[in-house]
C-alpha cells in the first residue's frame, strides 16, 4: 500500500514527468539488528524536482537519505542514482558520491580547518583542483550564502546559522547535481532557521535537485514539488504541497499535521 | 554564541563609563593574604605551620646549598671540611658525566654535535618552519652533521664505535630516535586498532597488549640478546640501534592507545562529512581525523614523550653510560664519592631542564591550538 502511494507521482511541471528520474528507490529496505527502519520504501526523484520528508522522529527519514548516499547500507531494494545502482563497489559508490551533496543536522564542519580551507578541502583532494581555483571557488559560493566576510575564521567562532551556510557552501564546492538535507535548521535557534532557510530557498530557485528532511512545513509549502510522511519506515503520504496540506489522504498524516501545525 | 552581539545594531559606547567590574582590578596584598590565608581559626593556625615548615626548609637548602657550601676546588679535602653541599664535584667531574666513556679529547665534538641537536630540535619546533622544503634540508644537514660529529673516522676525526658514547649526547640520541620511530609507529598502530580490515586490527591488538603487557626492560633484552639469534649469520645489528628501536616499539605501544584515545572523541559527523565529499579514507586519517585527534590527545602524547625521554636511561643495561649510568659510574671515584647527593642533584636539573622545557612547549602549543594558529 505504502509504496503504491509513494510511486505515484505527483503532477509536478509536466517537462519532469517524461525525464528519467534523477533519484529512483524501489522497495528499500533497512534493519538495524532486528529492528526494520525502512519498509520497502520506494521513491522518484526527477531533476530538479524538490523533495521535502517529514515524519515523527524515528520514523526512518533520515536513514532514508544517509542511504542515498551510502552513509548507511540498505539491505534490500534498489537505489539507482543517474542510471549508477548503489552496491558494495567502491567506484559505484564514488561516482554517485560525486553528483550528491549533503548537509547535516550538526553541521559536521571541520573545526580545525578555517571557513575557506573547510570550503577548499574537498575540490583540492577529491577533484584536484588548484589552490588557488578552489579558493576562487569557495568564495564564489560565500557570497551565495552572504558569508564571504568569515573566510578566514574558524567553524566554532560563527553562530549555528553561519555554520550551517558554511556548511551548505561546502557541500556546494563540490558542484553537485543533488543536494540533501538531513534536518538542517533541527539543532539551530529560532532566528538562525530563517537564514538557513533563505539560502535553500535561493538554491532551490537555481534549479538544484533537493532532498530535505525536515520539519518546517513552510519551506514545504513554498518550495517541495512533493511532500513526503513517513511512519514506522514507511511512506505514508505523498502529495504536491496543495494535496499534502489540503486533502491529505492518509489519517496518519492528518494526526502529524494537526500536531506539528498546532503551534 | 556571539550571533546577537554581531546581529545587534552598533550602540555608540556610553560617554560616561559607569563603576564597572574589572576583573584585571588588583586586589590588595593585605586582603588577598586575608581571604585566602586567614578565614578561620583552623586556617590561620594550618597557614601559620606550613609557613614555619617551609621557612625551616629554605633556610636549610640556602644554608646548605649556598651559604656552607664549597663551590669550587679541586681538592675534596676541602669539601670534606665544610658542612655544606659539595658543587665542587660537579665542576671537577662534569665532563665523564656529560659524556661519558667519550675520548676525553674528543669532547669538543660533542659539544658542538649538542649545539647542532638543541638547535635543529628548536628549529623544528616553530611552527613557521613547519615547511618540508626547510625542515627536509636541515635534518638531513644536521643528521649527517651529528653522526660524522659522533662516529668520525672522517675528515680527519678519530673513530668512536657507539659502544663509546655516552653522557647527555647518548640520552640525546637516544630520546630523539625513540620519538621519531615511536610516534609514526603509534599512528599506524592505533589506526590499526580501528581499521575496519580484521587483519590490521588484530596484529594491532595482539602487538599493542603483548608489549604492554611486559616490562620494559624485558623488551630491552629481547632486542639486545634475543634479536641477534634470529639474525642469519654474519648480519649484525648496531646494539644502539637496536635498543633504540625496543624502546621506541615501546613507547609506540603507550602512545598508540594515547592516540586511540583521542580519535575515538572524533564525531562520527566528521567521517560522514569527509565521506560526502567523497574524500577516501587516507584523506580521511590524513587531513580531518589525525589532525584533530592529535590535537585533542596532546597533554597525554607529551607526557609520554617525556617518560621516554627518562626511559633512556635503561641503556644501562647493554653497558652503555647515558648521563645518569655515567654520573653513578664517575661517583665510584672513592674521593668524590661522598658527594654523590650533588651529583645526581645536577642530573635531576638536567633531566628537569628538559622535561619542563617540553611541557612548556607543549603548552604553547595547546595554546597556539586553540588560537587556530596551527
């Protein structure tokens, strides 16, 4: 049932629906020892499309996208990542890498590496490029994310909003055709998420291809093509934000709603 | 963090500073000594004894130490009459305890193979020299200096087998090549332990628990008697060498779990972030978990290196006289034997010179740490 659900594709801009999806999971399926965090979950993502999961904590969204790009290992099912099937081979699992950026909750910067060398580690290393271009590189994409002044501090002497930027800039050094999202404002004050937020959006608005777990419904609304629930690992529900927050279909999802919008 | 104060709207400085709290306010002698000296009736009393104890102390060490004491002559005779320390000893008997069974004339090279250590040892210690196009020359410069320095049997310089070294130069020698091949080894050995090839952790475990399991001195025997038996015959390893390399294996062992330590208090964030930049593992270790976990390690790290640096000593036992074998070998003088309290006195401020010089340093370097200079 669930995966019925999620296959279904919701009407988004009518280019996507005849591309081949960017992102394709079919009836992944994951367990911690005994426990199963991922029932057979299936999902299409399209370039450009942008993909927002909420859920209840524990309810295997995370995992979902740390299995996209093999921070965990499904045990079943298939990921398929532009035409690359996920397995054990290390080359695979480099050259999905490659095209996929992430951001996490706490930030994960390097905090002995200054804000422009956290930025250019990553293009010097893994794609050899100059020193000198890679720094062009990095404050290219500070600018974006309007932190260009901080180049030269370290990742503990910025605010949580400013780490996560970094954050998103570093990722984005990468250049990237897919961009995730592991709760990014879920450990950020209140007057942090709003610039966190912005910077997404400004993203999203380029074009990029997102997959955001979180639970700032707002974003969902302005910026998913598609909403995602996901319950006991398993998606519930999945709509444009309209149906998702309109006439969601699922009881489930109208229970989450009521709790997370009643603030 | 410091987001409101950035975010906050530049306030112009009142023009009238009110009273405020200096905390760099100088608190008076009187009432510091009151505060922390005086409180209570207990305390005072506990003040007052103490005092006394250490003020009967200091004037023992200033009365034996300076005031009866014989600071020069050549005759122990005159030691012998005076109720004081003895400093003469060491004026008279410093040169077999600083380098031990060396050619007596053959010092100078020592003293100058001393200079070309401490300051290669300085050098690198600076983090503005922290280049391998600088530190690669001049090791290979003062290395290749210090060993024609130490062995001869060149331009001219009289042969030393390394049987003959001894003194500060062989503790020297011997400190320098136990951190140098110590510390790669521990790397290797705690990255070992946490490697994700089975094979690589268990020759770890079982190499790090069977060394640390057993005293150091067994250790030394193995390498100096026991080594030499599984050689083929004919090959022969350098006894120095060779007790240079148990001791180091040894204080890689230490050091390895120190290390261990210090990258299992990485977050698994870091190895995450490092993975989604599709970084591989050697980038990994190299620039993001190594870096940081010998950082975090550091206080530990340096302690052993200064335990290493008095674990030299064990070189007693194949018979060569390091600086503290050579003083207690020089004290067998039956005339100056009396006086060996200031003889080992001076080779504790030596091995103190050293000691606190690298915790010193070491501080310094927690320090420039967490100034983000290195």
């Amino acid at each position: 049932m669930s995966n019925i659900i999620a296959q279904t594709q919701s009407p988004s801009p009518s280019q996507r629906l005849d591309q081949e999806p960017m992102i394709k999971l079919r009836d992944v399926s994951k367990w911690y020892g005994h426990f199963q965090v991922l029932h057979d979950v299936s999902l299409d993502v399209r370039k450009g499309e942008r993909v927002v999961i909420c859920g209840p904590s524990g309810s295997g969204k995370s995992t979902l996208i740390r299995c996209i790009n093999r921070l965990e290992e499904h045990q079943k099912g298939e990921i398929i990542v532009n035409g690359i099937e996920m397995t054990d081979n290390v080359k695979n699992i480099e050259k999905i890498r490659r095209n996929i950026g992430m951001v996490f909750q706490s930030f994960n910067l390097f905090p002995h590496l200054n804000v422009l060398d956290n930025l250019t580690i990553g293009p010097m290393l893994v794609r050899h490029m100059k020193k000198k271009d890679a720094e062009e590189l990095a404050m290219q994409f500070l600018e974006k994310v309007r932190i260009p002044e901080q180049a030269q501090k370290y990742p503990l002497q910025l605010s949580g909003g400013q780490q996560q930027r970094v954050a998103i800039a570093r990722s984005l050094c990468m250049q990237p055709e897919i961009m995730l999202f592991d709760e990014p404002t879920s450990a950020l004050d209140p007057e942090m998420i709003k610039e966190v937020l912005d910077t997404m959006i400004e993203l999203a608005d380029s074009g990029m291809t997102m997959i955001c777990v979180t639970h700032e419904m707002g974003f969902a609304r302005t910026v998913a093509d598609n909403v995602i629930l996901m319950a006991d690992g398993k998606t519930v529900e999945s709509g444009t934000p309209e149906e998702f927050f309109g006439n969601p279909k699922n009881p489930r999802t109208r229970l989450f709603l009521e709790q997370i919008l009643k603030h | 963090m410091t987001t409101q104060s950035q975010h906050a709207p530049k306030m112009a400085t009142p023009l009238e500073p009110v009273m405020q709290f200096d905390p760099n306010a100088k608190v008076p002698f009187a009432k510091w000594v009151q505060k922390h000296l005086f409180t209570s009736l207990w305390q005072s009393l506990m003040t007052l004894v103490v005092a006394a104890l250490l003020l009967r102390f200091a004037w023992f060490v200033l009365k034996w130490g300076v005031i009866d004491a014989v600071f020069y002559t050549p005759d122990p005779d005159v030691c012998r009459a005076a109720a004081g320390a003895c400093w003469a000893v060491i004026v008279e008997k410093h040169r077999p305890m600083l380098f031990g069974l060396y050619p007596y004339d053959e010092h100078w090279r020592l003293v100058i193979m001393m200079v070309v250590y401490l300051s290669t040892i300085v050098a690198s210690l600076m983090p503005k020299l922290w280049n391998f196009k600088i530190l690669i020359p001049l090791w290979i410069l003062s290395v290749t200096s210090i060993g024609i320095l130490m062995f001869g049997g060149v331009l001219g310089l009289v042969y030393v087998p390394t049987s003959e070294w001894g003194g500060l130069p062989l503790t020297m020698i011997l400190f320098s090549g136990t951190v140098l091949i110590g510390m790669p080894v521990a790397v290797v050995l705690a990255l070992g332990r946490r490697s994700p090839m089975p094979v690589a952790r268990g020759v770890s475990v079982v190499f790090i628990e069977a060394l640390r399991g057993v005293p150091l001195i067994t250790i030394l025997f193995v390498a100096v008697n026991v080594f030499p038996l599984f050689l083929p015959a004919g090959v022969e390893v350098n006894k120095l060498l060779r007790i240079t390399v148990g001791i180091a294996i040894f204080f890689a062992c230490y050091q390895a779990e120190v290390i261990r330590g210090g990258l299992q208090a990485i977050p698994t964030g870091q190895y995450e972030a490092a993975a989604s930049l599709n970084m591989s593992y050697w980038q990994t270790t190299r620039k993001i978990i190594l870096p940081q976990a010998l950082r975090i390690s550091l206080p530990a790290i340096t302690n052993h290196i200064i335990a290493a640096m008095k674990n030299t000593s064990f070189v007693i036992i194949i018979g060569l006289f390091d600086i503290l074998t050579a003083t207690t070998a020089v004290m067998q003088d039956p005339l100056w034997r009396r006086y060996y309290i200031e003889a080992y006195l001076f080779v504790a401020a030596v091995y103190l010179f050293f000691g606190y010089a690298l915790s010193l340093y070491a501080r310094q370097v927690e320090k420039w740490i967490n100034s983000g200079r290195i």
